[in-house]
C-alpha cells in the first residue's frame, strides 16, 4: 500500500464554502463519495489546519496507486465533476487539468515500521524563507547517519512515520503523516529527555519555526475532517 500526502490553502473568503463542502460529502454526499474511492481502491483523509499562513487541507490518500484520483477527475464521472467544482474556488485548482509535477508532493522518509491500529494524523510543518536547504540536510542526516536510531525510537512507541515535501507558491511545507495505535505517543517523545528528540525538536524549530512538541500535545495541530472509513466525525466549522 502507498500513502500520498498533500496540502492544499483554503483561500481567502472561502472558508465557508469549503466547510459546506465538507458537510456535503460527509452527509448527503457520503455514498458516492465512499464509492467513488473504493472503486479507486483509495482510503481518503481529510485534515484541517489552522495556521498563520492561513487555514489548510492536508489529504492523504492511501491504496495501490494513490495518484489515480488525478485521473478520476478528468474522467468524465458526474460525481467527480461536481467535486472538481466545489474545490476550484477553494483552492485555486482546476483538478481536470493536469497539475504541475513540481507541485506534487515527495516522499522522502518513511521509518517503515509494522504498526498496531488504525489511527492517523497528518499536519504540516511550513519550512522557513530560505531554509529549504538545510531542511533537506536534516532529512539525509536522519535517514542516513542517524537512520537506525530514528526508527528504533519509532518501533519503541509503536508508530510508522513518513514525511513529504511539498513546493508551494506560498512557500515550501513539509508534511509528516503518523500512524499506529497511540500517534499522541509522538507529543510525549518530544517531551522526554531523550537526546535524539532534544536534537529532532530544537532542528526542526529552528527549520520550520513550530515548537513540534507544544503542536502534536495539540494532536498535531490539524483535525480529522473527513474520512472514507469513519462516519463519526466532528463538523468542519
């Protein structure tokens, strides 16, 4: 199975609108957007974040090939043109044109671990102005040098975790995507006294300007919306 993980900015003014979309799909809606991603063969998420940058969706797709949504929406089904429409306003994306490979997201960590449980967050971390660079040279000094301890520390709590890298005209993000039975773990690791975390939290600070720590206490700081798989779920508003 892959996981694609993406952000897409709510643009201004169109908060509303995007939470009426989401009630849509989560009520009236519901079953064929259900069914439409179960003939995909895809488990959709939908996070919201809230941020200084501005409100946020982080959708993650998860099945054999996540990237077939791109497709369904230049499909032709009904159900994807209606969804084509809401979103274009929202978002600022026309998904029946094909979108620029730069903005797709890329994956460049996953600790690959076996995990217990079904539970998710998904939350973005904006890199800073000019830090884009360094950002990438903390991710090879993880997953290069410090590797074997980075997932250690992953399998002692449980958790699976991959990050994504995404360009924006707004500014570069990274996505990091937590799964396992207890993804809150994540918050109580920052907070031990464990060298590794002391380093992982202070450099991404000091990268993305979020204390990680104070964030994922706040269970990452993005809330679960909307999901193929759940019905329960709280209002988008």
């Amino acid at each position: 199975m892959s996981l694609l993980a993406m952000v897409l900015p709510i643009l201004p003014g169109q908060r509303e609108h995007w939470n009426r979309f989401v009630d849509e799909i989560n009520t009236t809606r519901r079953q064929e957007f259900v069914e439409s991603r179960r003939r995909l063969g895809l488990h959709e998420r939908t996070f919201l974040q809230e941020t200084p940058m501005g409100d946020l969706v982080v959708l993650t797709l998860e099945g054999e090939n996540p990237l077939r949504m791109l497709d369904w929406f230049r499909s032709g089904d009904p159900f994807a043109r209606w969804m084509g429409q809401e979103v274009a306003p929202i978002h600022g994306a026309d998904l029946s044109q094909p979108l620029p490979e730069s903005f797709l997201p890329q994956q460049v960590m996953d600790t690959g671990n076996d995990v217990s449980g079904d539970n998710y967050v998904a939350t973005v971390l904006p890199i800073l102005p000019g830090k884009t660079q360094e950002w990438r040279d903390f991710v090879a000094e993880i997953t290069g040098p410090r590797w074997q301890e980075f997932v250690a520390s992953r399998q002692r709590m449980g958790l699976r975790q991959r990050v994504f890298y995404q360009s924006t005209p707004n500014g570069d993000l990274s996505v990091v995507v937590i799964d396992g039975a207890e993804p809150r773990k994540f918050a109580q690791w920052f907070a031990s006294s464990e060298p590794l975390a002391r380093w992982v939290s202070q450099r991404l600070q000091e990268l993305t300007g979020v204390n990680v720590g104070q964030a994922w206490s706040r269970g990452g700081a993005s809330r679960l919306v909307a999901d193929t798989e759940k019905e329960s779920l709280s209002r988008a508003a």
